[in-house]
C-alpha cells in the first residue's frame, strides 16, 4: 500500500501548479515572442477574412507538411472567438500541455510527483518560446504527454491498445513539429531499451526489440520523405559545436534579465549535478534512457535543420528537463528533507514564474506601445516597414522584428516582414514589383553594416532605395539615427518617443 500522499504531491496540487504556469499569459492580448506576431499575420490570411485585400499579396495553401500546431488550432477557432483570441488560447494550450506532461511524466515513472518536477515547470518559458518557436513547442508539449502515455500503457501491459493509439498520435505531434515527433521517438525508444535491459537482454537484442516495440511511431517517416523530396536539397549548417551546445544550455531561460536568467539555469545545474551524484537519489531508468538520447541528440543535431533555424537550441531546455524528471527522492532519505527540498523546488518555480509574468507584461505593453501606430493605418495599405535591430543581440531580444505582422492582422495591410520558406509554410507571397522589400528579414535594419547580420540592410541604404511608387506607408519602429533628407517627400502622421509612420507623398505608379 503506498503511503499517504503529502499535499505537493496530490492531483489537486499538480492541477494548481498547472493554472499557475499559465499566469504569464494573461496579461498580454498577443503573447509577446519575438516570431509571434509575423505568425499572426500569416493566420489573418489563413482565415481567409480579408482575402478581397490580402489576396493581391499572400496566398494561403494548406500542405502536409510537419509545421502546422498552432496553425489547426487557430483555423479551428479564429472564426468562432476571433483571430487573436484564438492565438491565445493556443499558447495557454501550448504550456498547459508541457506542464501536464511534466507532472505526468514524473508521476507515472515514480509513483507520485517528485520535487524535481517542480525544478522543471518553468522550462516551459524556455528561450525557443520567447524567440517565438511556437510549434515547435506545441509539439514538444504533445509528446511529453504522449510519452507519458506511452510509459503508463506499458507498464499496464497494454502493447496492442498502445499499438493503435500511437499510429494516430505520432501523426499529430509530427503534424504539429517534425521535432517533436522526433523527440517522442527518441525519448520512447529510450524507455523502451531501458525495459528490454532490465529483462536481462544484452545490448544487441534489448536494441533490436526496443526498435520493434516503437514501430507504432515509424509513419511519419513515410510523411518526411515526401516532404522533404518535394522540397529540394535539404539545409543543414554548423553540426557538432560545443561552444554553442554549451551556451544553448546556459540560455534555457533566456528572457530578459541576463542575472536571474543565468543563475536561475546555474542552480538547476548544481541541483541537478548534486542529485546525480548523491547515493540517496533514486533514478528512473525508462527517463534516465530518454534522457541520455536525447541528450544524444542534442550534441549531434545542427543549427539549421532543413529550413529551421536554431534546431539545437529548440531541444536545450527539454533535455534539461527530462534529467530532472529522471530523479526521485530516494526511500533512505528523511522526511524533513524531502520537505525542504520540495520547498526550495517550489520557490523556484514560483519565483521564475513571478519574473515570466513581469517580463511578458512589460513587452506587452511595450508592444501596444508600438501598435498605436496601426490606428493611422486604413485598411489595405501598401505597408513597408523597417525595424531597428543591434549587430549583436543583447541577452535582451528587442522583440519587435516582426511586429508589423500585426499589420496584416488588424489592418489588412501589405507587410514585409513574412518569411519565404518554400514548402515549410503554406504561405506565398505573390506581390510583385518589390524585389527586396517583400519579405523577412528586409524589415531589419541596422545603423551600420555588420558582418554577422550580412541580411539586414542599413537604414540609410533601406530608405533610399525604397521603390516609393509601390508603397503608401513606412512605418519605423525604434529605428536607428538617419539623415532627415531620405524621408523627404513623406507626411508624418503619428510618432511616439521612438517610432514614426510616414506618408508617402510622392505621385504612385499604376501597380
């Protein structure tokens, strides 16, 4: 009989830890990730609301491809409770999922959830949601869920019910990201291998049968070859650089203060050194396996995958994770100190929560700040925008590279900020008569040319260069100093203390 649960440890608790971690969310009407916004424009033409306007520029084609989580879920529901609300939603399902998948996972492998798992709670604020990886994480969220399940319905000795459940759903979370399925198989495999060696098989048999035992997950393979056959020689930079794999590690909070951000990564760090070492810390095998592999993957994977930039960094903080969940409190320790380590594990969490719900609340509002421009904006404006960014990013993203997304969203209007990313995205962009003013990154701008950001143009170069015939208005978002002569034949109509939106005055061309 197992022995009363202590308050931490029950359903109610984990459900409260659950709603607590969606706090940061609340406040801000578009969650505010660096890629976020420009996503937002593409939904407004997914919808297809204002597509007697946008039609002249974006077309939206849905393809079967594995990059589309928040993309269903905002089609399921923009048009019953509106666009932006849809979005929101989406993001509070994104963490609600990977801090249900925390909590499932250390409970199923352990028997009741362990202090540990609070240590990992606020990882779903990790640097690849801030940066606006926002599938991705949806994805990661489903397959620390589908993990969990994958664990229970083995330990309840349910192969076939597993079998037939996991063809569907590895079909979801690769839908949603092809990483995240990646990730399930691996983290899957692992606890499959983990179970073949403690049955006694040797390494050679327990790797054969682990492989068969995951066989339910292998279809989206058949997805990714046609995929990816469609689409030309794949893209893949910069494999096995541990000075990066190392900084990735450090920045898995990443946010906005470098202090608490770096300590906050170092503690885990410590802690989670410590209990590894420590003869009382009890470790899962089934996690500890799917652990080590996707920390495996982690070293090997590149910076760019195919056309995703950052694909190490995306998987930094889930590899963190899953080390923590792998630790249990072990039977020869004290009561008193397992409560005080549920108390340290918990002000953690707390506290990084807390610093979640002041930062997104100060780029919020920071964000309407900048958004008061659109009101000066008519619907269906020929938009061209150019955002002010540093050669080196400070630890601080400014987060407004592709705030004119939103323009797309609210106005209908033309914006270049939208990727080109081939058959990534079901997006194309059809203006024409733009060539390097029509899509990312031409809405970067820099004071001088940098050698690291070859792609961003200047704002002296930018501005002068601006074919003025196919645009009606340029919108500056804490840009750079410039020479007042390369707007001359503008009519400023709204600025704050660092933004400006022009007129373009000059006589316009026929399109």
């Amino acid at each position: 009989m197992n022995p009363a649960r202590i308050w931490w440890e029950t359903r109610w608790f984990a459900a409260a830890a659950v709603l607590l971690t969606l706090v940061p969310l609340l406040w801000p009407t578009v969650a505010p990730f660096t890629d976020l916004a420009g996503h937002v424009g593409r939904y407004r033409v997914m919808l297809g609301t204002d597509a007697d306007v946008l039609g002249q520029w974006y077309r939206f084609e849905w393809r079967f491809v594995g990059n589309l989580g928040v993309d269903l879920i905002v089609a399921s529901l923009g048009r019953l409770i509106g666009l932006e609300p849809a979005v929101k939603a989406a993001m509070l399902v994104t963490i609600a999922l990977t801090a249900s998948g925390i909590l499932w996972i250390s409970r199923e492998v352990h028997g009741r959830v362990q202090p540990w798992a609070f240590l990992a709670l606020p990882l779903a604020y990790n640097y690849a949601l801030h940066f606006g990886f926002v599938n991705h994480c949806l994805a990661m969220g489903l397959a620390l869920n589908a993990f969990a399940l994958w664990l229970r319905l083995g330990r309840l000795g349910r192969p076939g019910v597993r079998a037939a459940l996991f063809v569907p759903l590895a079909a979801l979370v690769w839908i949603a990201h092809v990483v995240g399925w990646g990730a399930l198989c691996l983290m899957a495999y692992g606890a499959e291998l983990a179970r073949m060696r403690g049955q006694g098989r040797a390494w050679p048999a327990a790797i054969f049968h682990a492989g068969f035992g995951c066989a339910p997950l292998a279809l989206p393979f058949v997805f990714l070859i046609v995929w990816r056959s469609n689409e030309g020689q794949s893209v893949t930079q910069r494999f096995f650089d541990l000075r990066f794999k190392l900084g990735w590690l450090t920045m898995v909070f990443r946010d906005r203060w470098a202090g608490f951000d770096m300590a906050s990564a170092a503690l885990l760090a410590i802690l989670l050194y410590r209990a590894i070492r420590s003869e009382r810390t009890e470790h899962a095998r089934a996690v500890t396996f799917a652990w080590l592999l996707l920390l495996l993957a982690f070293v090997l994977l590149p910076f760019m995958l195919f056309d995703s930039a950052f694909a190490d960094m995306r998987l930094a903080p889930y590899v963190v994770m899953l080390g923590l969940l792998s630790l249990r409190v072990g039977a020869t320790t004290g009561a008193r100190e397992k409560a005080a380590l549920a108390m340290l594990c918990l002000a953690f969490f707390g506290v990084r929560i807390a610093g979640n719900t002041a930062s997104l609340a100060i780029t919020g509002r920071a964000w309407e700040a900048h958004l008061d421009a659109l009101d000066h904006v008519p619907r269906g404006a020929r938009l061209v925008s150019f955002v002010g960014d540093y050669c080196g990013q400070p630890w601080a993203h400014r987060r407004t590279g592709h705030l004119p997304g939103l323009a797309i969203a609210r106005r209908a209007a033309f914006s270049n900020d939208q990727w080109r990313l081939g058959g990534s995205t079901p997006l194309e962009i059809v203006a024409t008569g733009i060539p390097g003013y029509d899509s990312d990154p031409s809405q970067m701008v820099l004071a001088a040319p940098c050698a690291i950001q070859p792609a961003f143009s200047t704002i002296a170069a930018a501005l002068a260069s601006l074919p003025r015939d196919r645009f009606d208005y340029v919108w500056l978002i804490d840009p750079p100093a410039f020479d007042p002569a390369l707007v001359a034949g503008m009519t400023p109509v709204w600025r704050n203390e660092t933004d400006m939106l022009y007129r373009i005055d000059r006589l316009r061309q026929s399109p």
